[in-house]
C-alpha cells in the first residue's frame, strides 16, 4: 500500500493496482506491471541512479501527504455526507 510512504514524503515503486495508478499518477513513485522482477529492478535503479528523480519523487510525496491524512479523509466524507442530506438525495444500495 502506497499510501504509508507517501505519507511519509518517500518515493514508491508499486505495482499496478488501482489505487497505487491513481496515487502514483502525478509523480510520487513509479508503477510496475505485477509479478515482473525485471520491471520492478528498473524501476528500483532508475528511484537510486537517475539524477533528481528519488528527490522529485519524495517532493510530490510531501505535497500529497496532507490530503492523505485521516482526517483530512474523515473530512471529505462529512462533506460528502452534509451534501448528499442537505440535497436530500436518496442512496440505495
């Protein structure tokens, strides 16, 4: 899970499950297809050899970081919530 060290303002190789292509998007780790050793060793020697990028990684993590916070979540889903009952819109399951 990603989340942890973006929140920690670190950079990411993940493989690509949803939420990993949704975080990682913008810059903050690197995304590999699953079970691919080869891809995720490139990916591990580009984050310790290209010039910047570890460090641009771990920049774009650091912005992330706020919005990731527990509650900075909590607080989008009480909006979401004061939406939908101030729009009195009918949720079904």
């Amino acid at each position: 899970m990603p989340s942890l060290p973006v929140q920690m303002g670190k950079p990411v190789v993940a493989t690509e499950f949803p939420h990993a292509v949704e975080l990682l998007a913008d810059g903050a780790g690197l995304v590999v297809p699953h079970r691919d050793p080869a891809a995720i060793t490139v990916a591990l020697r580009r984050v310790l050899t290209e010039p910047g990028l570890a460090s641009g990684m771990s920049d774009r993590s650091a912005s992330l970081a706020p919005a990731l916070s527990w509650s900075a979540v909590a607080g989008r889903y009480r909006g979401l919530a004061e939406h939908l009952l101030a729009a009195r819109v009918a949720v079904t399951a």
